[in-house]
C-alpha cells in the first residue's frame, strides 16, 4: 500500500482493536470525497410515498451483517434461536446502509424492518440461504432482501421459473 502512487485513506468503519484492515481509494474510481459526501442531489420528491419495507437477512456475514446480543452487546457470528427472534437486532455494514438510505430518503421510506428469512423457504433451498431469502421476496413475505447478492446459473434459473 505504501508504494503506490494512489492516495489511499484506512477505512475508520472499523476500530483499530478489531484487526481489520479495511482501506480505499477515491482515485481508484475517479472520484473525490465529495463525491460521496454530496447529499443534496438526493431527490425531493416523495416518490415512495412513504413506504413501508419489511427486509430480510439471509443469513451472518460479519462484520457484514450480524445479530447484536441485548445483554452482553456483543456481535453474535453464529445462527442459533436468536436468528429467529426479531427482538434481537442487528448490525453490520450491509445494515447501516440500509438504514442510511432510509434516513437520506427524507420520509420517503417510512420505514424499515429487519426480519430473519422464513423457515419454509430454507426447506426449498437447504443449500443456500440466500437463495432462501429470495425465495421469501418471490413468495411476497418481505419485499427485499438485504447482503451481498450476485447473479449465478442457480439465480437464472430461480428467476426464469419466477417470470414462468
């Protein structure tokens, strides 16, 4: 990192103490601080007309996405119960995301709740959880699905079947 001609910055998302080494460059996608820090051009227009969104996470991802120990604040990394209680709330960087574009919305995004995928849509798809969580979406359970998703031959198929 120190011999490169980019000007990298040390993510500050993550603390020192957590060991991870998250760094960026502005210049690696042509672009500059502002860029990202610019908000005004956010539309004001109340498009969504305040919509609700109920949003499930397939699955933990951390220090992407995880659940938040009521008691002891701790990240918990492992699905066990508490993936299925709401009570437990979540974390992570797909989660602040998530909830910065509700808050940048301007009221135009009411609200947005945070669920677990459904039990049954892990039945159709015991092998991937996220492909379980779209599922839920198709089934018209949640109307989105939050984590890192991508499209694979899997995916084509799912959503050829989905359009049929």
């Amino acid at each position: 990192m120190k011999n490169s001609y980019e000007q990298i910055y040390r993510s500050n998302y993550f603390s020192f103490d957590t060991e991870i080494d998250l760094f960026y460059s502005y210049s690696t996608c042509n672009s500059t601080a502002d860029d990202w820090l610019e908000t005004t051009n956010v539309a004001s227009d109340n498009i969504l007309k305040e919509v609700s969104i109920i949003a499930n996470v397939p699955t933990y991802v951390s220090p992407m996405m995880y659940k938040i120990d009521p008691f002891s604040k701790e990240k918990i990394t492992d699905i066990g119960d508490e993936y299925y209680d709401d009570s437990f709330s979540y974390g992570g960087v797909y989660i602040n995301y998530v909830n910065k574009l509700t808050q940048v919305s301007n009221g135009d995004i009411k609200n947005l709740t945070l669920t677990y995928r459904s039990k049954s849509s892990s039945l159709v798809h015991p092998t991937s959880s996220f492909t379980a969580a779209v599922q839920d979406v198709s089934d018209g359970l949640v109307d989105m699905s939050v984590g890192p998703f991508w499209i694979t031959g899997s995916y084509w198929l799912f959503l050829l079947y989905l359009i049929i």
